[in-house]
C-alpha cells in the first residue's frame, strides 16, 4: 500500500474518531458541567475541578503557594521592632520598624495566633493554636528556647501586673491557663465565656478581662448573650462575668489610659428576623462595646456602621496613649474605622437605658464619633500602636503586608511587605473573596462572618423559605466538607458551585451572584483550602481511651442491650459511616419541629462533632447528649432508649474523638515510623 494512500486512511480514521468523541464528548461535557454549576452556562473547564481543587500530589503543589497570613502583631518598647505572627506559615517575623525590612523568620508551633513581650523586652511568647501550646522566644539568640503547655486552642495572651504569670485564653477548650514562668507550669486553669480569644489586663493591673466571641447557648428564641470574663489579677479567680446582650464576635479589647473605659469589638445579629430583612439593613450590624469597669459598670454598644454602608467584622482595636482617638479594624470590609473617644463619653453622659438601648441599633448615630475610614491592604486583622501613639500598624492578613498609618494626619503612609508569594492563586482568590463583604448588599456580611475561621458561628437563623418564619437554620460547619456532598441540611444543593451561587445570592446576599471566575476561586478555595485543627482534646494521637473504645462498639453494634437486631437503617454506623461519618443520604430521624416543612436531612459529617454546638438542624440540642435524652425518645435516631447512663456517656466520649482523616494518616506514619 503506498504511503499517500496509508495516510489518507489513518487520517480519514483520526477524523472520524475527533468527531466522534467531540460531538458526543462535547454533549456529554456540557451535561456534566451543568450538573455540577446547577446552570446552563457556567464556562467551566476541566482545570477547575481536576487542577485547582486537588489537595494532594504534584498538581496541587503546582497551583498552591504557601501564603504568611500575618493575624497578629506587637511592637517593641523603642518602636524600632514589629513581632508579627505569620499564621499560615507557622512562624514568627521579626520586622525592622525604621527599614521596612523582614530580618528575621522563626519557626513555632502550628496555626499560630498572639505574641505579646515579656516586661523587660528580651523574650516573646506566641501562642500556637493547634499545638496547644505556647513557644517562648529568646529575641537576642532569634530562636525557640522553651515550649509551655497550656489548655485546648491557645489564643489571646496576657502578663500579669508583677510580669510573673501569663495567661493563656483557650480558645477551644474554653478557658484560661495561668502559667508560672519561673517554673513553666500550668498553676490555675480559669473557665471563660465561650470561645474566648482576646485578653486585656486593666491600666490599673487589678483585672484582666478575656472576650468571648460565640453566645451562651440558648433556646431559639431567646435573647442573645455573650460574655466577658473579669478575672482578678491578685486571686486568678473570676471576679464577674459581665453580660453583652445581643452581641457576639467579640474579638479583642482595648482600654483608654486612665482606665476609665474600655472597647470591645462585637457583632450585633439579627439571626431571629427572615433573612429577606438584609435589603432593609437588619442582618448584621457591626461595632463596639464601651466598658465601664466595675461591677456596677454601663454596658453600652455603638456601631460603626452607616445607613447605606456597613463595615463587617470588626477585629481588632487599639486606643492612642492620650486616649483621644481608638482604631478599629473591619477584617471583611478592609477599612480602619477612627472613633474620636471624647465624643463617645460625650454621647453617653447621662444617656438614659432606654436612650443607650437605641443607640446600639441606630445607623445613623456613628457620624457623630466617626472621624474617618482609611482603607487598607486585604482583610486587616490585629492592630499596634508605636509606642508614642504616631504610627498604627496593620496586618493585611490576605495581602502579606503591613500597613503603616500616621495617626495625626490620618493617612496610609507605607505598607511593609513581608515577603509572601507575589503569585494570587486561584484558592487564595477565593479565600479573599470569602473574607470579604462587598459581595453582599451594603456590606453587611461575609462567608467568614457567619463560618469564623471557616467553622460556623453557633446561631440558629431564619432563613426565610417558602413560608416566611419557618425552617430555622443551624450553622453547618464548611471543615471537612469537600468529600460530603450534598449541601444544606435538606441536600438539596449537589455541589459548591450550586450552593454558593444562585442560591447564595437569591437567600442571603441579595445582589447579583459571583462571576464565573469568582465561583470558580471561591469553590476552589472551599475545597481545598479549608482544614479540621487536630482533636487534641479528645483524640491527640488516634489512641482511643477504654470508655471511648467502648463508646464505639455500641455506634457500631447491630443488637441492643436485649439482644434484639437493630434495623439497618436505625444503627449509627449505617448513616455514619467512617471516614466522614456520613453515607451523604437524606434521612428521616423525627426532629421535626412544628414550624418545619415536612422533609429528609442530609446526614451531616460528625467530624471534630464536639466543636459544633448546639445540634440538630435548628439547634434545639444544646449538647451531644440533648440529642437523644430530650429529642430521641422515639428512637428513630438510632437505638438508645435501652441505654444504660454510663453507656450513653462512652458513646458521647466516642463522638467527641471523631477527627478528620488527614490526622489519621499522619498518625499511621508517625506510628510506622516508631515501630
């Protein structure tokens, strides 16, 4: 056969075949992209899902970089130094003040969170989140010289009045370590609000006071309240605790020189009223607490928000030394808001209860002690002064940089760049967009307001469906959740794609829904880039306590206590099968309450359970055991009514241990390795 020939034929075959699987191929494609976007017209490409959201190998080494994250930061005595802690990278910076010049980079424990200096300058202590501990620096040698173990989620710190003792806010376990630092033990553990993070001793050194950013737990329905430990310098015990109502997301807290008041950053929610009310500026409205210490001390609480203008997630607060001017940051509306602090006592001198009540629901009231926004780098978390009080700095978390503002004139005058990757990958596109509220009407809220720290925020919503009033929502954590599919508690949305797009902005944005591209990013980021912290308080090492071994023979036992089989169906284990604890099929357990529409749940992923009260999709259990003690009596739930009160106890011990299957693996190496 001549070789012309033999071509014309291999050609005429590869023709036949390249239309074949385009036409079929390009159908069968259009079909699937659909599925997967709920849209018709989604331009979605194979890279997006097969390139951009792989968490593991090559490729997603290839389209990653590892950012710095800087959340937090200090400054030294003589202004000449910043300590800025580089969450992401799991490391301490060391910034040269006069230069704007990283000069050093030291590595501490995972998910870094404060730093703060000792009395004399010569060491700092930076709290590390998901190792539970805390390392203790020595800045003249640059390295870690000592690790101090504290209580669960390490976060805000503080030294004593006489530098002896610091205090450690856990974060997760709830509470606050006092820890010696002449013998580097644990001396007192402190219960706290719930989820604290920030602490401020006063001028006076007498109190210190750790915030709180979740609400007490309470029936749907009731008001909301959150807390404020006041724990007394000299004792280490709980002097009071004082009671925010209606507020929560207390991040940090700052005091006026004299001591005389003291601001606090908060949320104020609007999570009872039809999620519809965003379009009349009453979903989320943001700003701070003014303290007035003592136990008979005013609580009041101001926005900072504007009528048509709102300024999301306020973080972090700094107030000058002569106590004229307080900065505030709004880590979702990249914005420093400037309070003039005069103006604020002025406001609430012989303001009335009534008076004071209104003010915290007044748009319009913050013109009168706003002195002017300064725009910022990407999502401005923590916030230092120098130590004169003419330079603010502040830590662009999701840029890599530090803005510097001189405080007199009110003006950005430099940003420090901290060395990140200059490269904007698609994940860490996404991430901005889920930190940011322009996306939302007004600016009222972002992803991370109602998700802080990509988790959930403990309330309950009315999300307004069909019958307005009814299907109240709990918070579903986003950790864990790209092998979990469907979403919502109802799993009507398939993917992502469907659940952060029409829907999002149909329900809850109320404007026009993400590009394309940002859809992209934002799925992007959601699947990859957001992780469990370790179990440490309930599972540390994959090595199950004898209760908790027991707790697991009975969530996966087929028979009862009578020896009588368990319907498949109605065991643990069927809906909640290992890795994620879920069979990703709806189900009907009777929680039902009489405001619901009749349907299925989505079984959800149990995963790091014990970080996510209340339970049930409206949040009626306020613990693991309310499930079945008080909402599980007809045992549609599973089995438990033949329970024994120690076995219901190991099966909640069990529960609590359920980790994400990324540490079970680390652990099967480190285990390997040993042997």
């Amino acid at each position: 056969m001549k070789r012309s020939t033999l071509f014309i034929r291999l050609s005429g075959i590869i023709l036949v075949l390249a239309l074949l699987i385009y036409f079929p191929g390009r159908k069968w494609a259009r079909a699937h992209v659909n599925e997967k976007t709920a849209t018709t017209d989604h331009p979605l490409l194979c890279t997006s899902c097969h390139l951009y959201i792989q968490k593991t190998g090559l490729s997603a080494k290839l389209v990653n970089a590892r950012y710095l994250s800087p959340i937090n930061l200090t400054v030294s005595g003589d202004g000449k130094r910043l300590y800025v802690v580089a969450q992401e990278s799991n490391a301490l910076l060391i910034v040269d003040a006069e230069k704007n010049k990283v000069i050093n980079k030291i590595d501490v424990g995972n998910q870094p969170h404060s730093v703060i200096l000792s009395k004399d300058g010569l060491k700092a202590y930076v709290s590390n989140q998901w190792s539970d501990n805390v390392s203790v620096i020595d800045l003249s040698a640059g390295k870690v010289t000592d690790t101090l173990k504290t209580g669960n989620g390490p976060a805000g710190l503080a030294l004593s009045s006489d530098g002896k003792a610091l205090y450690v806010v856990n974060s997760f376990s709830s509470d606050v370590s006092v820890i010696n630092l002449n013998s580097k033990e644990e001396i007192n553990r402190i219960t706290a609000g719930n989820n604290p993070t920030g602490a401020k001793l006063s001028p006076d050194g007498k109190f210190l006071f750790v915030t709180s950013r979740r609400a007490k737990i309470a029936p749907y329905g009731e008001p909301l309240v959150s807390e404020l430990t006041v724990i007394n310098d000299s004792s280490r015990r709980i002097s009071e605790y004082k009671k925010i109502e209606s507020a929560y997301m207390m991040e940090n807290i700052a005091f006026t020189p004299r001591g005389d008041l003291g601001f606090v950053t908060l949320i104020r929610p609007k999570n009872y009223v039809p999620a519809i009310q965003v379009e009349q500026g009453w979903m989320m409205t943001h700003g701070f607490g003014v303290i007035e210490p003592g136990k008979d001390g005013k609580i009041s609480e101001l926005l900072i928000d504007e009528p048509d203008s709102f300024y999301s997630d306020p973080f972090g607060i700094a107030i000058t030394p002569d106590g004229k001017k307080a900065f505030i940051s709004s880590a979702g509306a990249d914005y420093i808001s400037i309070v003039d602090v005069d103006s604020v006592r002025t406001l609430l001198a012989g303001a009335s209860p009534e008076a004071r009540k209104q003010f915290s629901n007044n748009l319009g009231i913050s013109s009168r002690y706003i002195l002017k926004r300064i725009h910022t780098g990407a999502n401005p978390k923590g916030i230092a002064l120098s130590p004169d009080g003419k330079l603010l700095y502040v830590a662009e978390m999701l840029d890599d940089n530090i803005g510097v503002i001189n405080t007199e004139s009110l003006q950005k005058v430099s940003t420090i760049d901290l060395g990140g990757p200059h490269r904007i990958t698609v994940a860490r596109r996404g991430r901005r967009l889920f930190n940011n509220s322009s996306h939302t009407f007004q600016n009222q809220y972002c992803c991370y307001t109602c998700h802080p720290d990509m988790h959930e925020d403990g309330l309950v919503y009315n999300m307004s469906g069909k019958d307005m009033g009814r299907n109240v929502t709990n918070t579903m954590t986003l950790r864990d959740i790209s092998e979990t599919a469907p979403f919502k508690w109802s799993g009507t949305n398939p993917t992502v794609y469907k659940q952060d797009g029409m829907r999002f902005s149909t329900f809850l944005t109320r404007t026009e829904s993400f590009s394309y591209k940002d859809l992209d990013a934002l799925t992007a980021y959601i699947l990859t880039g957001i992780k469990n912290p370790p179990n440490l308080q309930y599972n540390p090492e994959g090595k199950l306590t004898e209760a908790q071994l027991h707790g697991k023979e009975i969530f996966e036992r087929t028979k009862d206590n009578y020896g009588k089989e368990i319907p498949e169906a109605n065991r643990c284990i069927t809906c909640h099968t290992p890795p994620y604890y879920t069979n990703r099929k709806l189900a009907y357990v009777q929680t039902l309450s009489s405001t619901d529409d009749s349907i299925l749940f989505d079984t959800p992923h149990l995963n790091d359970i014990y970080a996510s009260a209340p339970y049930l999709h409206d949040g009626r259990a306020a613990t693991l055991e309310e499930i079945w003690t008080k909402y599980g009596k007809g045992d549609k739930h599973g089995v438990v009514n033949d329970m024994t009160k120690i076995q219901l106890n190991e099966l909640i011990d069990y529960l609590k241990s359920l980790r994400s299957p990324q540490y079970e693996y680390v652990d099967l190496k480190k285990n390997h390795a040993k042997n």
